[in-house]
C-alpha cells in the first residue's frame, strides 16, 4: 500500500482531534490546567503559623503572588492569587483552597460562581472572551457545562479541572468518551463521529491519540496498534478495505522499510 496515503488519511483525524483538544482547551481547560497547578502549589505551602495579613507575598519561586489573609501559613479569607501566566483568583478562600465566593479568569475566560474545597459547585457563570456564557448544570454526580457556541462537557470539574470519566460534545456532533486530566482527553477513551462511527479507540494523552489503539478511517482501512503524538508509531497491522493485512514498524507516520 502507499504508505504517503496512509500517513495522509491519519494526520488528518490527528489534526482534527489537535484541533478539537484545543476547542476543549479554550472553552473550560484553560481555566482547569491553571486550577490544577493552583491545587497542586496550596499544598507546597504552610511554613507560617498563626494568622496574617500580607500583600505581594510571592511563593513557588514566584509563580505565584497574593494578597489576603493567612491562617497557620495558608491562604485563608479573602485575597487575590496572581500568577506567573496572568490567571488570577479573587475570592474567598479556606484552608488553602478556593471556597465561597470567587473569581477565576484565565486567557480571556472568567469563571465566577462558588466554590467548596477547591471544587465548582455549579452555581457559577463561566465567560468566554467573546462574551459568551456558559451556565453548569447538576447531571446526577456529574455537571453538565452547554455553550452557546454548541459545544457540551458532562463529567467531572474539581479543583484539577476536567479530571475523571466525562464525555465531551463537539459542535458537529462527534463526541470524545472517557478519562480527562486538566481538561484533555488522558487514558482510555473513544473519538467518536457525528453517526456514530468509532473513529479510534484507545489511550489518549494530551488531548491526541497516544499508545495502543484502533483507528477507522473514512475510506474503511484499519490500522491497529501502536500511536505517537496522534499518528501510527512503533508496531501495528493495517487492514485494507480488501482484507489484505500489512504489519510493519511506523515512525511518526511512515512506515519503516
């Protein structure tokens, strides 16, 4: 088989899903992947005691600045949190955590609602650059973001972000099934089309096709095996529409000689 046209019908989904990683990204992860490296810092801190009041604190070699309050070296009451990209927090916090009422805005995207142990609680507006809003709604354990702009995430949103089972709508139609971290598709999942075609299944990491999986491609060839950065790379077999089975060695979407 040609392998040039092999490698072109791949990178193309593989675009399509960097494409759509980043459509997850702006539209809930932006904010995510920031509260995720926020929660993760928190707990680096507490080499104070009692409580205090400070304004410019600067912590983890200045990644982060805040001005508020602080309890046994936490932040704790109100205050604002700045960091190094220019996300910031101003709200209400407990414990280190954000809870209670706050603001969270990240590359144009603000989210402002409450807050309870550093998780939203849904009772919150998520605003995105171009003024558009996007209300949460309780979907049994799970809440269920709608935009205005047709695309929908149900699962999980904690204090790491999109992280957990949850499935994630795009405005045509097709759908990614399976486990987040920080607002990417991350572990086992599915990419799957408008009808309802399995376009890959498999592991995922950083939002791309990465590690073992199946990909079906529009034509009706198969390849199984192994992914790299969203393209066919290390050892896999790929089924023609005839039945006729080639396995070989891909590099980076080229099959080696």
């Amino acid at each position: 088989m040609d392998n040039a046209r092999n490698t072109e019908h791949l990178r193309e989904p593989a675009k399509r899903k960097n494409s759509r990683k980043k459509a997850i990204h702006p539209a809930a992860a932006t904010l995510t992947v920031a509260l995720g490296l926020f929660a993760l810092a928190l707990y680096a801190l507490g080499a104070f005691g009692g409580s205090s009041s400070v304004k410019g604190k600067s912590y983890a070699d200045g990644s982060l600045t805040y001005d508020g309050l602080l309890t046994g070296g936490k932040f704790d009451g109100t205050g604002e949190l700045r960091f190094a990209d220019g996300s910031s927090y101003v709200g209400a916090f407990r414990d280190g955590r954000f809870d209670g009422e706050g603001t969270f805005t990240a590359a144009g995207w603000t989210y402002t609602g409450k807050f309870s142990k550093g998780v939203v609680t849904g009772e919150g507006t998520l605003t995105g650059p171009d003024g558009g809003k996007v209300s949460p709604e309780e979907d049994g354990e799970a809440w269920k973001f709608l935009s205005e702009d047709g695309w929908a995430y149900t699962g999980i949103w904690g204090e790491r972000g999109q992280t957990g089972e949850g499935t994630f709508l795009f405005p045509d139609g097709s759908r990614y099934e399976g486990a987040f971290l920080q607002g990417l598709a991350e572990g086992q999942g599915a990419y799957i089309s408008a009808g309802g075609q399995k376009i890959y299944e498999g592991s995922f990491a950083a939002g791309r096709y990465d590690g073992q999986g199946i990909y079906h491609s529009p034509e009706g060839w198969i390849y199984e095996g192994a992914f790299r950065y969203g393209v066919f790379d290390g050892l896999g077999v790929l089924t023609d529409t005839d039945g006729t089975k080639t396995a070989g060695i891909w590099n980076l979407g080229k099959k080696s000689n």
